[in-house]
C-alpha cells in the first residue's frame, strides 16, 4: 500500500491505493514500514536539526522523532538501527530497532572488531574478519567446528564470519568463507531464514 522515495534533498511517501502522496520530507538515508504501515526513516543532520529516526503516521500525516543519534557511523538497515559506538571497555556494537526506545541487544569488542553486513531485507547480521589476523584465528581457536574446517596455515585472504540473529543478538553459527586467497572480496551479504546469499566484487 505503501511507497517511500528519496534523493537527496527531498523525500516522500505515497498511498498507493489513494494514489496520492501522503508525506513531503527533506532526504532521508533509510526506511521501513512496519506491519501497521508506520513509516520510520534515518533523517540526517541538517542544520541545527540533528540527525534521528523519524516516525510517520501516513494514513493520519502524524510524526514524530527520535532522540538524537550522535554516532556517524550507525546505519538504518530495514527495520534496524546498527550503531557501532565505544564504552570505557573499547568498541561497542548496539542493535537498535526502529520502533523501539532502547537497545535490544549489545556486544563488545575491545580488541579487532568486525566488519559488520547487514542488507535491509535480513534477519540477521553478519560479521566479518580476516581470518588471518590475530582477531580471527582467535575466532577460529574458540569455535571446534571452525577448528576442524579450517587449515591455519592456509587461510591468507579468507573470511571468518558470524552469523548473529537481529532481533536478541544470539549467535546462528560460524563459518569459514575461501575465497581462493583473496581472489575476491565480499560486497553485500542478505541472510533470510536459513540462506545467506553473497555478492563478491568480481560479480
């Protein structure tokens, strides 16, 4: 029923079944729509406007924003707001979701944090590193399945990765990705449901 739309000065959100538009914003980064077709979208910053989620109402044009999201680095993916940050312990991942006051969810990372890959469609967020470096033999040492997979001395260019559920941060598995020693490198990265799909950059 719905349809939202941005460039980058403008946005806006259309009833398709009115065939009419419902809402006229400024630009916007990210967008969803929940199940009662409440419209949430990543405002950047703008003046002396700081950036935030933005809620819509588009059958009533009711809105309202978010407080302030501080960190440059966090991304509206779908449904969720991913915000890398740091604490006193070091690097901090918070998963946040869009409707939702609070962090569902969090993990620290005081030493090597991943990658993070998540594509709006996804349930679930993966994380990534150089299975080479210090971080992910560490990763690898921990895991007896990765232990059994994996030859040591011949992971130069490969991935370890991690496999987290979005909505309470538990771990689905680990896993090994070959990559031919580095013949190619990850671009995107969708999980749904039990298939996770990869787009590399040699297409």
């Amino acid at each position: 029923r719905w349809l939202a739309v941005s460039e980058r000065s403008r946005g806006a959100v259309w009833d398709l079944g009115a065939k009419r538009r419902v809402a006229y914003i400024r630009g916007f980064n990210g967008a969803y729509f929940d199940d009662a077709g409440t419209f949430f979208a990543d405002l950047p910053r703008l003046g002396g406007e700081a950036r935030s989620i933005l809620r819509l109402n588009p059958a009533a044009g009711q809105y309202t924003r978010s407080a302030p999201i501080n960190d440059r680095l966090a991304s509206q993916n779908g449904r969720w707001l991913m915000v890398p940050t740091e604490n006193k312990n070091g690097p901090l991942l918070e998963m946040r979701d869009v409707g939702l006051p609070n962090p569902i969810w969090s993990r620290a990372y005081p030493k090597d944090p991943p990658q993070l890959w998540m594509h709006p469609g996804s349930d679930s967020v993966v994380m990534s590193w150089d299975a080479a470096s210090p971080a992910g033999r560490e990763v690898i040492r921990k895991d007896s399945d990765l232990r059994k997979q994996a030859d040591l001395g011949d992971i130069d260019g490969d991935y370890v990765l991690e496999i987290v559920r979005a909505t309470n941060g538990e771990t689905r598995r680990r896993m090994l990705l070959e990559t031919g020693k580095g013949s190619f490198q990850i671009e995107e990265v969708c999980v749904v449901g039990d298939w996770m799909l990869i787009s590399d950059s040699i297409g």
